[in-house]
C-alpha cells in the first residue's frame, strides 16, 4: 500500500532517533493479518536513511496473544540492528523477544495505525525526562499508590530499578521501546505487591481498549490479584482472565505513570491509555523484559490505567491525583 509522505517523514524521524545510520541493517517484520501503508513507510525511510532494510512477511498471528515470531524471522533478526515490529499481535514478553534483545538486537514496537504514529511521533525531550525521572529513582525502596477513589497499595522494590519508554530505542541499554509509548515503568519481584487498586481510566484487554463505567476494584495480594470486583466492567476483565487458564495472568507485572501530555483518552488506543500524562499504569500478567528486570512469563498481559491517582516513591510525590508533580 501506498504511504502518505507524512508517514515516511514520520518513519524517518522515529529511525533519526533510534540512531539508525548508513550500512544499519534493518527487518521490518509484519505479516499477513496486517493492513495499511506502515511496512512501506519504514522500509522507505530507512533507505533514507542510508540503511540496508529487510521487508520480511510472516503468516498472521492474529489468533494468538503473546504469539512469537517464527523460527526462520528470529534467526533473521539476529543479524540485524534494528527489528521495527509491526506484527499484528504484541510479542513483547515472550522469551523469543527477550532473547533477540540478549543478542544485542533492537526491537521497536509499532503498535499504532500511522495516523496515530504521526500525531504521537517520538520526542527527544521526553525520553530526556524520563532519563531524568528514573535517575533520582535509583535507589528506591518503596512505592505507595493512592487515589481518593479508594486505591490504596505499597510496592518493595528490593533490587528492582524503574525503566521508561519513550517511542524510540537507543544503543547500548535502551533496545527496546514501542512508538508512541511514553513512561516510567517498574516491574516488582513476586509477592511485591499488597493493596487495592481502583481502575477508573482505561483498561487495555489486547487489542482492545475500553473506558469502564464504574471503576474496576483490583485487589492484590503478595504480588497477585486476588479480586475483581465493580460491575459489569469487571467481569468482562475476569471473565479474560480466566480464558487464559494460566495462574501467572494474576501477576502484578508492572506500575508507572505516562508522561505525554499529547496522549489522549479520546483516541483510547491502549498506546495512548499508557502514555497518558499523570495516568499512573498497572498490569497483570507476563513481565518478561530484561529492561525492567522482569522475569514472569505468562500467556496474557493485561494494562490498566488509574487517572486520578498519586504515585509516591519513599515519601517523595512524583504524581498528584493525576497530574505529573513537575508540572504544577
Ligand atoms: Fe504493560
């Protein structure tokens, strides 16, 4: 399909960024599920940018979340400096993914629509505050989650550090991002996590999104939730769960807060409920990113967004009720 130029002037920019150069080679991996003019776009702009791309189109995963690439596209990655991913289904935290990134491989994530790629193109700025953010945080001990909708929970870190994502990868010890995401992310240990959580902003059951009409009450114990509780929205969060049959789908993965104010509830992709600025996030289910230090491999992965809370780190507000502490 035919790419508009604003798209190939977008694909180029996020490549400048991931320091994509002369001789750099590049796979650009989608499949047949996958509509739309994003492939044409990255292979164009990497030729822009001098680089030797790969245009390589698997069979759909559509059916399945969390599906890894095949065996003969991995071996491909490998000789590669960059993988832009533009498979129709996430397989960020699958093993397959962690083990490209462990061969020193880069991954960028396209999960959005290229509409969505233009108006949420990566900026230099925020991934330069969320370097800032993530190095005050190096040595912290304790996060507490509050909200006056009732959310009240405390997460150990031990000897976990925060990551962030900012839209675009950098060598040597940022691999791996997804465009459009903008946050600080945490990814605690098993059993790190006590408290209740009430999700009143978006929940991402992938590759949908919704806005719940009451809030979702998650309550969680020694790392795992144990309760879903508020209403019809809950259910429909239980009830995907529960179709995974897999006892780490309970696991708290990961906590944060979104940083890019362009981020809308309006758009509601899942990308924008992440990214969302003072949205603070939680998710249950798989946390394999060697990034964050996750290490729990599960078959789902489940994102939730608290709009109205406040997210301290020892003592220290960082969000207050939603808004990013720094911006006030
Ligand atoms: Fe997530």
């Amino acid at each position: 399909m035919e790419s508009r130029p604003e798209t190939v002037a977008a694909a180029t920019t996020i490549l400048g960024l991931c320091g994509i150069d002369h001789d750099d080679r590049v796979a650009i991996w989608t499949d047949t599920a996958k509509r739309g003019p994003l492939p044409q776009a990255f292979l164009t702009a990497a030729l822009v940018r001098g680089a030797r791309p790969l245009l390589l189109r698997g069979t759909e995963t559509a059916s399945q979340l969390l599906a890894a690439p095949p065996e003969a596209a991995l071996k491909a990655f490998r000789d590669c400096d960059l993988v832009v991913d533009i498979a129709t289904q996430p397989w960020l935290y699958t093993t397959a993914n962690a083990d490209t990134l462990r061969a020193g491989v880069s991954i960028l994530q396209v999960l959005l629509e290229e509409d969505d790629v233009e108006r949420l193109v990566p900026r230099q700025q925020i991934a330069d505050e969320a370097k800032r953010l993530i190095a005050g945080l190096a040595g912290a001990r304790e996060i507490r989650i509050t909200s006056p909708k009732g959310t009240d929970a405390t997460i150990r870190c031990g000897s976990r550090r925060f990551a962030y994502q900012a839209g675009f990868v950098e060598k040597p010890n940022h691999l791996y991002d997804s465009i459009g995401v903008s946050a600080i992310t945490f990814y605690p240990e098993r059993g790190a996590v006590d408290g209740l959580f009430m999700v009143d902003g978006p929940i991402s059951l992938y590759p949908r999104c919704f806005l719940p009409d009451e809030p979702v009450a998650i309550r969680v114990k020694a790392g795992r939730a144990m309760d879903i509780a508020g209403g019809r929205d809950a259910r429909r969060v239980a009830a995907w769960l529960t179709s995974y049959s897999d006892p780490d789908s309970y696991h708290f993965s990961h906590t944060g807060f979104g940083l890019d104010a362009r981020a809308s509830l309006s758009a509601l992709t899942p990308v924008d409920a992440e990214s969302l600025r003072g949205g603070v996030n939680i998710a249950l289910g798989s946390s394999m990113f060697p990034q964050g230090g996750g290490d729990v491999v599960s078959k789902s992965h489940l994102d939730a967004i608290l709009l109205d809370a406040t997210f301290q780190v020892d003592g220290e507000t960082l969000v207050s009720k939603g808004q990013v502490v720094s911006d006030k």
